[in-house]
C-alpha cells in the first residue's frame, strides 16, 4: 500500500506541476506528509523493522520541504536532489522489507525470525 501512495504522489506531482524548485513545492509537500505519516502509524504498529527505516527517509524528506519554507534562497538544484535522494531510502526500506518476509527474517541485525 505504501508504495502505491508514493506512486500516486509522485505520477500526481509531475502531471500537475512544472516543478521549478524555486519555492517549497506544495503539491509535493501534502503527499509527502501524509506518506510520513500513514509511515509512522505502520511503523508503531508492527515488529518489522522496515516501516521504521521508511518512515525515517520519508520523514526527512518532509524536513527537507520545511527547510525550503524557513530558507527560501535555498539553491534550486540542491532542494530537487534532496527530495529525490530520501526516496531512494524508502524505496530501500520497502525493498529490504519485501525480502525479510520472503526468508521470514523480522529484524536483519540480530538475526530473529519471526514465528510461523
């Protein structure tokens, strides 16, 4: 589910926008927050590790929208490479989730396996 909202926000964003980055970008800060946040619920609500590492990309990626409000001559070409960066992070996460259910490893540091 949470892939099919990144999806959604991004195919969203560049079919409704031509994206300077010379401002904060509000058609990409809204689905931003809310996959944040739809991130942490999954996250305090499962004893995956994934949901956890997504919802720290995804929230940083949020932070890098608020930095362009508090810093508005923020560059241009640095607030686009930061808002696609952090995505990278999540799409890891979900990745690195998708594999833990295939071996049924919970947590890839320690080692445990979640019960069958």
């Amino acid at each position: 589910m949470a892939i099919l909202v990144l999806a959604a926000s991004q195919l969203l964003f560049s079919l409704l926008t031509d994206a300077k980055y010379e401002s904060t970008e509000m058609l990409a800060l809204v689905p931003d927050m809310a996959l944040a946040i739809y991130l942490m619920v999954i996250a305090l609500t499962t004893d995956r590790f994934w949901p956890l590492w997504a919802a720290a990309f995804q929230s940083v990626a949020v932070l890098t929208h608020l930095a362009v409000l508090a810093m508005p001559h923020m560059m241009p070409t640095a607030y686009a490479v930061a808002q696609g960066l952090w995505l990278y992070g999540v799409l890891i996460a979900l990745v690195l989730g998708i594999r833990s259910v295939k071996t049924g490893v919970t947590n890839p540091v320690d080692g445990r396996v979640s019960p069958s």
